[in-house]
C-alpha cells in the first residue's frame, strides 16, 4: 500500500487517538482482525487492549496469507509477551465461522476494505459477523467517507502521487479509454494518461478516488 | 470506478494468453469503491442485526463501532 494513500494515514490516526477509547467502549478482551496482513498498525489496539485485560488479552490476526500471519505472529509475540496470539488462515468471506470463542471479542474489519464490496455483499458480509457473534461482541470497520463534491478534482491534483500514476498498460491504448465514475459532475476524471511503452510492465489502476 | 472505450480496439493480455476485444464506447468495472456517510453504514449494521455504538473520524474516514444485542 502506497505510504500517500490517505484512508491508511487517516485509519492510522484514528487509531492512535482512539484506541484506548475504542477499546473501552467495546469492552473487549479478545481482539479478532480481519485481513491482518502484516498486523502493522494493531498496536494501537492492543496495548490499550493488553493493558485492560492483562493476561485474558487474545488477539487473533484472520488472513489468507499463512506467511503473513506467521511473520506477524512472530513479532507480536516478543513484543507482547503475555498476550495470547491464536492466528488463523481463513477466507473472511467463506469462513467467519471458524474465529475462535475466547472472551468478549471485538472483531475490527480496518483499511477501508468493506468499501470494496457491492451493496448485497456488504449484507451478507455484515450479517455473516452478527451471526457469528456472541451478545456483547462488537465490530469495528473503517470506512472512507462521502466528500465534498467540490474537493475531489483539487485533492486528485495535489496528491502526492501525481496524475500520472494512473498508469495503464498491457496494450490499452489510454488514449482510448477514459475513467469514469457515476458521481454526478465528474463522469470524466482525465483523458489522455501516460501512454506506456515496453512490451512488457505492470497492469496497474488502481487509484483510490473520492467519491461514490 | 468504470472504464469506457473511447473507440473499438484489441487488448492483447499476454499473461493470460488471450485477447480482448472492446466495443466502442463498452464499459468495463475495474473496482467497487464505495464511500459512506454515518447514517449509511449505521443503517447497513441495523439491516445485520448490529447496534451501532459509537463513532469516530476526522470528517474524511471514519471508524464505526457496532454490538451484537441479546
């Protein structure tokens, strides 16, 4: 994840101010993260975590990648020698199911990565962490929000990453295409992007925007 | 975010061995990226059977608590 990218900065922050309120208001004493990659920002988390609950603090770290559970596991077990670390290799979409039964859990869902699903996903997705959760458990997702329609195009320009990040290759032709999005007033967001040379480089689109 | 062709043209995906081709003016999805407003998410949560508990963010993002009731 590029270090500009916002929602990440703006997740972090959150989290470095809130964590102990967030902590508290969740009651929690098992911390259950979805798509924890690489757990880099779950201290924020785990030491108010760690600090209410003493030794019955959990935390388990739910990821596809069984490389990334274990290189965060590694970490978070010398940095946090009484906590309990249960990880587990699961697709949050199929098995919700399997996180384990230890205490009250707070299951946080952070990134912005529900922004990625279609509205019925969403549903099912949401439904999937109520069914799966005892009385008193919470949830805690992160979630990009709506902005001003005026800001977009000026944050787009004054990011860091400049413009022509919106790289496209693989034999499109950008000339071609353009983005498109279905905000009211910014169908078009640029025309004309880098053209790529090279038979062969990264097919690369990916460039989170700011609005719906 | 959607993509529209500007005008009819070949796509060769050499990693995947095939070519694709694209109408004028066809659109292709290239990701979801939805973004939210508090009533909307807390709204999604009551629709799963979750009670929004609390809420906090900078006016760009934000992070929103839920509990599961009796």
């Amino acid at each position: 994840m590029q270090p500009e990218y916002y929602p990440t900065r703006a997740e972090r922050a959150l989290l470095d101010q809130y964590g102990e309120q967030i902590i508290q208001r969740s009651g929690a004493t098992t911390l259950v993260e979805l798509g924890s990659g690489s757990s880099e920002k779950t201290p924020a988390l785990l030491d108010p975590l760690t600090a209410t609950a003493g030794g019955a603090a959990v935390y388990v770290p739910v990821d596809v990648s069984v490389s990334a559970l274990i290189a965060a596991v590694g970490k978070l077990e010398q940095e946090y020698p009484d906590l309990t670390i249960h990880g587990l290799k699961a697709d949050i979409d199929q098995h919700l199911d399997l996180i384990p039964n230890y205490g009250t859990r707070l299951v946080g869902f952070l990134g912005g990565t529900i922004d990625n699903y279609r509205p019925a996903e969403r549903h099912t997705f949401l439904s999937e962490l109520a069914k799966n959760s005892n009385s008193g458990d919470t949830v805690l997702i992160g979630v990009d929000l709506i902005k001003d329609p005026q800001r977009p195009i000026r944050a787009y320009d004054d990011a860091a990453s400049p413009p022509s990040s919106i790289s496209m290759c693989c034999g499109f032709s950008t000339g071609d295409l353009e983005l498109t999005s279905r905000y009211p007033g910014f169908r078009t967001l640029r025309r004309g992007m880098t053209k790529s040379t090279g038979s062969r480089c990264d097919c690369r689109l990916k460039k989170d925007t700011w609005w719906t | 975010m959607r993509l529209q062709a500007k005008e009819r043209h070949v796509v060769d995906l050499g990693v995947l061995d095939i070519d694709v081709e694209f109408a004028k003016d066809e659109v292709i999805r290239t990701e979801v990226s939805t973004k939210f407003t508090r009533e909307l998410i807390e709204s999604e949560f009551v629709l799963a059977g979750l009670t929004p508990a609390d809420w906090w963010s900078d006016g760009d993002y934000a992070l929103a608590l839920a509990r599961k009731d009796a």
